[in-house]
C-alpha cells in the first residue's frame, strides 16, 4: 500500500516534472500571444536562465512557473515521502529563479514570471506583457502592434464577463 501511495505520488510529481520548457504551458500561452495580437516574442531563446519567452525588442524576458515545481503560493506542496529530498529541491528552485531574476534584470532585462495557473486569466496574463512591452520602449513596430492589441484586450475585457475563480483573482 504504501508502495502504491509512493508510486502514484510520483506519477502526480512527474506530472508536473516539466516546469520549464513545457510544451503544453508554452503552447497555452503562445494562445494568448495570439489571442490578443501580441507579436515580436521567440521561443526558449539562449538567454540566461532560459526564459520561456523573449522580446528581444523589449528586453523582456517570460517565465511560465510550474506552480509546484517553483512553490506556488495556492498551489505549492511539499511531496510527503522523501520530505527532505524535495525541501532542498525545491529550496533550489526558488534560490534559482530569485538568481535569474537578479542577473537578467542586471543586463537590463525587464523579468515577467506568470505562475502555470494565472494561465487560465488569459487577458490578465496579455495586459502584463502588453504593458510592458509599452513601458519598455520598444521599437515603433512593436509598440503599434501592441497598442493594436491593447484597443483588443480592451473591448475583449468589457464585452465579456470573463468567468474568474477566485483563485485565480488571488494571484
Ligand atoms: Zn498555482
């Protein structure tokens, strides 16, 4: 039994393995970019700490944080079996990503880290990225395209009550 317990806890973990580089995470919000005509992004680019995304205009680097895997507030846990082991991982995590933060902003980078839940908030999610991709200065290009989706998000978010849990309204 406790055999049993232990192996689907770690089917449930390696479920959740792929914080970084997860398809299905990135595909969801490749959606949004699309969704609200956000352009000018790459895919896992060689920039330190592999964000997720980059607007290489910007400056602005995109991190999708797997909520168990970077200790999400709502959603983090601490695996009960092998208690110590995922402490210290996950400790590692958080020490990594506070680094990245750091080093990345240090060359100038501006850092947005959305948590894999806020992911269902599409239009909270776009209004992020847009609005620093407007502060940021980029090219003429990109600021018109935004601004373009910017005119979107906006009738978009009054024409539709969106349906919001309230977890999600926490975030
Ligand atoms: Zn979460």
């Amino acid at each position: 039994m406790v055999d049993m317990l232990s192996r689907a806890q770690r089917s449930y973990v390696m479920s959740r393995v792929k914080g970084r580089g997860n398809e299905a995470t990135e595909l969801r919000l490749i959606a949004i970019f699309r969704q609200f005509g956000i352009w000018g992004w790459r895919r896992r680019a060689k920039v330190f700490g592999n964000p997720d995304f980059i607007f290489p205009e910007a400056h602005l680097a995109v991190f999708v944080d797997g909520c168990f895997w970077h200790s999400c507030p709502i959603h983090g846990e601490v695996p009960a079996s092998n208690r110590g082991f995922w402490l210290r991982k996950l400790a590692r995590n958080r020490e990594r990503d506070r680094l990245v933060m750091r080093n990345l902003r240090s060359y100038g980078w501006h850092v947005i880290r959305i948590w894999q839940h806020e992911l269902r908030n599409r239009p909270r999610v776009a209004r992020r990225i847009l609005r620093c991709l407007e502060s940021s200065g980029s090219s003429r290009t990109i600021l018109k395209r935004s601004v373009d989706a910017g005119r979107k998000l906006q009738s978009w978010t009054t024409s539709t009550s969106t349906p919001v849990s309230s977890k999600s309204l926490r975030a």
